[in-house]
C-alpha cells in the first residue's frame, strides 16, 4: 500500500526516527486519508442504490434455487427410497 501512495504522490516517504517525529514535506496537509476523506462522502456515492434493486433479485433468485435443490433432494429421497 505505500507503494501505491508513492506512486500517487510521486515521492518516497521518508520513515520517522526513533524518537517518533514525523518531517515535514510539501504534502503535510494536502494529502487526505482515513477519517477526513469518510467525512467528505465517499467516492461512490449513489453506487449502492444504484445496484440495490440487481443484489436483492440476485438474492431471491439465489434462495429460489436453493429451496428448489432441497425440493429435488427430498424428491429423490422419497421416489428411490434412498
């Protein structure tokens, strides 16, 4: 991941010390991460109700074919005896 952010910002990080102290370069401040990007809103906005409709026929379609299986399962079981 902080070679991606590398690449992105252009630079190398510099590691801090052992004492802890971060340096300062021309990005400090410039650069959001973590909770102040979440607060903005996120990249996607809408992208969930946009796909909300195709993910819940998605998932009745799927316990459909579930419930359907298990139907021919227990088909099975009754006609062969098994």
């Amino acid at each position: 991941y902080l070679a991606d952010i590398e690449d992105h910002l252009g630079v190398t990080i510099q590691q801090c010390s052992s004492d802890m102290k971060i340096p300062v370069d021309e990005f400090d401040g410039k650069v959001t991460y973590g909770q102040k990007r979440r607060m903005t809103g996120g990249l996607y906005k809408g992208h969930a109700d946009i796909l909300a409709p195709t993910v819940k026929e998605l998932a009745e379609l799927e316990k459909e074919a579930q419930s359907s299986f298990l139907h021919l399962c227990n088909k099975k079981t009754t006609l062969f005896g098994l």
